[in-house]
C-alpha cells in the first residue's frame, strides 16, 4: 500500500468523503461545460492539460464562474498555455507556473477585465 493510501486508509475527518463529492461534481461540470474530450486539445490526451484544468476546478469547485467554458476555450488557444503544456511539462518550476495560470485564467476575476 502506497503512503497516501495508508494515511487515508482510515480517515474520519472527512477528507475522502469531500474529495469523491467534489471529485464527481468536477467531472459532471468538466462534462456539461467543457467541449468533448477537453483533454485531448491538439491529439491524444494531454496530461499537462489535464492535471492542470482539472486539478484547478476540483480545487475551486465552490466558486467556478459563470462563463467557466469561455475561458477554458480562451485558455487553450493562449501561445503561453500551449507553451506549459508542450515543453518542459514535467519541470517543477514549469508545473507550479501552469498551475498558476491556470487558476489565473479559468477562475480568478481580474481575467475578466482583459
């Protein structure tokens, strides 16, 4: 069993329980909102895109915007965005930034002022 399994192996607080509602609840939103195979931007799935659109919509769940499908379409045709996700995808310095991003683009509201 791996660390993380072991650790929650037993968890009470809550933690998992939140996670698989929130989990579900991302990907129903990713479904009905984004376009089919919102991954798989510019060929086969891309886990640079993945990790960082759906990690940063699980993780702001509760405050998605309204126009949540524009920005991502937005998103994904941004020259930087296509950089984070094409070249040096697993550098950590590159991750934190594409994460930054990220978050940036698809849910802070200062985007919108742009």
């Amino acid at each position: 069993m791996s660390i993380v399994a072991n650790k929650y192996q037993n968890e009470n607080s809550g933690t998992v329980e939140n996670f698989v509602r929130d989990f579900i609840k991302a990907t129903e939103i990713i479904d009905q909102k984004l376009r089919p195979k919102p991954f798989s931007v510019r060929g086969p799935l891309n886990t640079s895109i993945f990790d960082s659109i759906f990690c940063t919509i699980i993780n702001n769940i509760n405050v998605l915007p309204d126009d949540l499908s524009e920005r991502y379409e937005k998103l994904i045709s941004d020259d930087k965005f296509i950089e984070y996700t094409t070249f040096a995808t697993t550098d950590a310095k590159i991750v934190k930034e594409r994460f930054e991003y990220v978050k940036k683009n698809l849910i802070d509201s200062d985007v919108l002022s742009r």
